[in-house]
C-alpha cells in the first residue's frame, strides 16, 4: 500500500471530511498521520478523540513545523483544510487561506514528490450551465457564483495551467457524522433532524425556478464515509495505470441527483413523525447564487479503478441518524 510508505499529513483533520479520512485510514491501520487545524472554541476537538494519530500542528504554524522536520519521511498530503463557508464575504482572507496556502503546501508537496491530494469543490461548477464535467481542459469556461467557489477555481487553474501532478477533488454535498462544529454550514440531514425533533416539521427553501416546484431542487448528495474512501482510493493510486497518468481533478459525488424531499423523507420515518414540510422564501443574497442542480458524472473516477459500491442515499440518511444523531449514540464514527 502507498501509503504506508511514510507519514501522511492531513490538513483540515478535525473537520467532516479530514476526520472521516483520518478514521478510515486508522481502519486500514495507518496512524503514523500528522493532523493540522484551526481548533477554537466550537466543539471541533471532539472529532479528534475517538480517532489515532501521531502529531497535531496548528495550520499558523504549519509551514514552520515542516521546515523543521525535513526528515519525517511525508509521502503524502490530503489537504482537505479550508474555509468552506459557501457565504464567507471577506475575499482577502478566502484568498489568503483557500489559495495563498494551498499554493505554498502544493509547491512544497512537488519540490519534495510528496503526494498532493486536495479538497477543490462542486461549487467551482456555479449554476452548471456550463457543465460538470471533470475535465481539467474545461476550467476556464466555469464562472462560480460566489467568493469561497473562486477561491477553489483559482487553485484549480493555477495547478493546471502549470502542468503540477495533483490529485483534485470536486466534492458535491457531503454530509455524516463529526459535522456537527460547522454552524450555519451544517448538512440538511442534521439540521432536518434537530427541525423535526424539536418541532415535529422540517423548512425547506421554496424555488424560484420554473423548472423546478418547492423541494424538488436537485442535489449529489455523498455520504462521508464514501467521500473518505474515494480521498483514500487518490492518495494510494498508481502515478499511471497502463499509459494513462492518473494525476487531475475527479468528481466526488454518489453518481445521482436526489430532492430535497428524497432526503427529509427517512428522517420522518426514522423519528416516527408524520411527513410535514414547510417550504420558506429564500434569502435575497441567495437566490442568484443558487445552485437548483447538481450531479457529479463519476465515470473518470471509475475508469482508474475504483469500482467500490456507494451507499445508497436512504441508507446513508439511516444510518446517520440511527447511529450518530440520535441521544445516547456514539462518538466520533
């Protein structure tokens, strides 16, 4: 296995994502990992508990932490750290933490042939009039609807336009446990089940699009234990399979669109509550940055060898909240 090869940096660790790799790399029993986040006064550490790894470093001291271990033996980066708030409206520090920081660790990465795999986003594919495909010659022609999205986009063009060998991955919805430091940014299944626990309904944003009635927007949802595996499946993939290099961006999605009601629908059933959906205005500032469709085509994925079956979205939603949000259930994943 590639990655048992040396140690393994995971930026963004304590988040969804970064601690459902780290856990499932600990199922492969690696732990000979390094952790970098920004741990504040949100419940983020508690992601990190239930989970094993050699060192934690502070994403402010990154970089002079690796300067100081030149000798630790890293072969790989998953780089999955980011701001991640689709609302954010503060340009300088997206491009100082999304771009800026990802640049310098990706120039560190291929000056010492390190492994860089890291986190872009479906949000770069704005309202995907322009497509979703995952091809890195269609970059240009991709117009984000907000601040966070260019943000990804611009580090997607920059890798390309310099031929850098990295492994990107477009991320559609994810959601699952060790979610639950994200706010705002939380996923609709933990929200929906706080909504209906508490007040027996769920709200849900009425649509604007004539093609589309209240709550049939579609979305890619992805459970995150499957989003941790197919991270997993780029860190340890052959540089070519036959003569094709493997390096470039890949959608990471389940392959389907679902609504909104497709999603809501099993937590009713779960908690034993009538199906009751309020359908509310959405927000001025969001209506034209709206994505009402997503799907993430995950055929160039398949076709460099991961043939592993994804969890079906009412199984995902089941166990998410049987196992994880309900009281008394445990922690971490």
């Amino acid at each position: 296995m590639r990655l048992s090869e040396g140690k393994i940096l995971v930026t963004g660790g304590a988040g969804l994502i970064g601690s459902a790799v780290v856990w499932a790399l600990n199922r492969l029993n690696l732990e000979d990992i390094i952790i970098c986040d920004r741990l504040s006064s949100d419940d983020r550490y508690k992601n990190l508990i239930p989970i094993r790894f050699r060192d934690y470093v502070d994403a402010d001291d990154l970089f002079t932490y690796l300067r100081g271990s030149e000798g630790i033996n890293l072969r790989t980066i998953f780089h999955l750290g980011a701001c991640a708030n689709t609302a954010e409206t503060d340009g300088r520090f997206l491009m100082k933490n999304n771009f800026e920081f990802t640049k310098n660790l990706a120039q560190y990465a291929m000056e010492r042939d390190i492994r860089f795999v890291y986190a872009s986003s479906a949000a770069t594919y704005g309202d995907g009039q322009r497509g979703m495909e995952d091809d890195e010659v269609h970059l240009e022609v991709l117009r984000p609807l907000n601040m966070y999205a260019y943000s990804k986009q611009l580090f997607d063009l920059y890798a390309h336009s310099r031929g850098m060998a990295l492994y990107g991955m477009k991320y559609f919805n994810v959601f699952g446990p060790n979610e639950n430091h994200k706010g705002p940014m939380i996923s609709m299944v933990a929200r929906a089940y706080h909504q209906i626990r508490v007040t027996g309904k769920v709200q849900l944003f009425k649509s604007y699009h004539p093609r589309y009635a209240d709550g049939y927007q579609e979305r890619d949802f992805l459970y995150v234990k499957d989003a941790a595996d197919m991270t997993i499946f780029l860190g340890n993939i052959p540089e070519k399979i036959g003569d094709r290099k493997t390096a470039g961006i890949y959608n990471m999605g389940s392959g389907g669109a679902s609504t909104w009601i497709d999603l809501v629908k099993p937590i009713f059933e779960i908690l034993d509550r009538p199906c009751c959906i309020e359908f509310i205005e959405m927000p001025e500032n969001l209506r034209e940055k709206y994505q009402y469709y997503t799907y993430a085509d995950i055929q160039k994925l398949r076709a460099v060898g991961y043939d592993r079956p994804l969890t079906p979205l009412r199984e995902a939603v089941t166990d998410y909240v049987t196992n994880y949000l309900i009281p008394g259930k445990r922690l971490g994943m």
